[in-house]
C-alpha cells in the first residue's frame, strides 16, 4: 500500500491504522496536530485506516523567540 507522510511516498505492504503508523515509526505525538487528506484528525480518530495514495501531514508546534 503505498501512500504519503509529508509529502514522501511511503510503501507499506499491509494494510495500517494511523495509530500504527505512528507507533511503526516512534512518533512522539504530543504538540503536534495530524492532517489526512487536508482534514484534521482528532486522537480519535486514530483508528482510522490508511487508504492507497492517502495524504498524512504530521505538523509540530514550537515556541521559541
């Protein structure tokens, strides 16, 4: 199943959830907000699974001056 995660095409060979995803690559999750397919994503939703050519952004918030 190949799809894409910030623009990079990723190629899984089973079907996954997002929370998968996140866990196959050790995701830190916290301030971060998850777009798939242009719309957000709550926490619950994490169940949902990924779809052939889906869109995953994972965008981090940081503060700084």
């Amino acid at each position: 199943m190949k799809f894409y995660l910030n623009g990079e095409e990723k190629d899984f060979n089973k079907k996954l959830s997002l929370y998968e995803l996140f866990i196959s690559l050790n995701l830190n999750l916290e301030g971060t907000v998850i777009l798939l397919n242009d719309n957000i994503i709550s926490q619950d939703d994490f169940h949902l699974s990924l779809k052939e050519n889906d869109k995953v952004e994972v965008l981090r918030f940081v503060s700084g001056g």
